[in-house]
C-alpha cells in the first residue's frame, strides 16, 4: 500500500491521525505528517482514514503484493487438486 496526501486541499481537520495514528501525525495546527508506505497490519485503520477525510485529500494506492487476495499462499487450492502441480 502507497498513500499519498494532497497536502495543498488538506485542511488540518485531524480526521486521519484520529484513526491512523501510527501513519498519519498532525504537527502544530496544520503540518500533516505522514509514513507514505505504512505497514499492512495498518491497512483498515489507513484506509478507514481515507474515507473519513473531509476534503478527500488522501489517495491510497494497493500494490498487488499488498492485497492478501492476489498472494499466492493465500489462494484457495482448487477443488482435488492436493497433491498436483501444474508441471507434467
């Protein structure tokens, strides 16, 4: 996951350091500060963050590797297919 911030429409209304506080950080009455690649295990809480703010300046990109959907081993095996590869 990528986020970037429109730091030109934010606003400073907090929304986002209110739910992602490991990722996102308010200093003084305006500075956002932000982790641009935050860890996975912050994923809900980020994109929780995005949908809240209220300018919608947050863009959140998933990168296939970041999505457990698209990892290999989190992929359903087909139905009889224990024991076989693909590779004849």
């Amino acid at each position: 996951m990528r986020i970037v911030v429109d730091l030109n429409r934010c606003q400073g209304y907090a929304q986002c350091a209110f739910l992602a506080p490991q990722v996102f950080e308010l200093h003084g009455e305006e500075a956002l500060m932000y982790t641009p690649q935050p860890p996975a295990g912050q994923r809900e809480r980020v994109l929780r963050a995005a949908a809240a703010c209220p300018v919608q300046a947050i863009l959140v990109e998933d990168r296939p590797e970041d999505r457990p959907e698209d990892r290999p081993e989190d992929r359903p095996e087909a139905p009889g297919a224990e024991g076989r590869s693909g590779v004849r």
